[in-house]
C-alpha cells in the first residue's frame, strides 16, 4: 500500500511498483487508509511521512494492533532533507525501513525485496 496525500507522488510511486510486478493499493486521505488498514492483502506499507493525515507513531500502532499486520513492513518516505529526528522518530515508532526523496529506484527496489 502507497499512503500520500500529494496524489502525483502517489501515482508516481505506485506506477514504478506496478511496472515492478507489484499489486498496489493506494491511500490519499484518512479513509481511504482505515478503509485498507482492514484488508488482509497487504504486505507492504510506504507512508510518506509529511502526508497530513498520518502520524507516524498513530500508523504504525494501528497497523501493528491487526494480528494479520503485525509483522508487516513499514517504509516511511520523507521530504524533509534536514531534519535528521526524523528518521529515528519513525524507527521508534515502529517503523522498519525509511528513505529519503529523490528516491533511488533501485534502492527502493533491493529494500522492498529484503523485508517481503
């Protein structure tokens, strides 16, 4: 699943996973999320980190408290080239992967191999 609120970003990331061979669901607003936080298809998150309806801590609890989610990736993607909290406020809150833009497709890729 792809969460972004900017709907370019969210189609560019999904397009590069479907042309990838990935099946892909996406997320632009609140409850479309809550809606696909209750599939058991998904296997896969990509949160980018400045979409205003998630709170990386409210996400990953949400999608842990579900026993089919519970062990389930979580990439936070970020904008944010400056804040170095950032990425250590998401690993705490759960997460288990987190880049920065622009993304290296081939980085982002290898990863998305690694954790499914």
């Amino acid at each position: 699943m792809v969460v972004d609120h900017n709907e370019s970003n969210l189609l560019s990331l999904a397009k590069l996973l479907v042309a990838s061979g990935f099946e892909v669901i996406t997320a632009s607003e609140q409850g479309e999320l809550t809606e696909n936080l209750r599939r058991d298809d998904i296997h896969l998150t990509l949160v980018n980190t400045l979409t205003a309806f998630v709170d990386a801590s409210w996400f990953c609890s949400h999608v842990r408290e579900r026993k089919e989610h519970n062990h389930m990736p979580v990439f936070f993607i970020s904008n944010d080239q400056d804040n170095m909290d950032e990425a250590a406020m998401c690993f705490k809150a759960g997460g288990n992967d987190y880049l920065q833009k622009p993304i290296n497709t081939n980085e982002l890729l290898s990863r998305i191999s690694f954790h499914i």
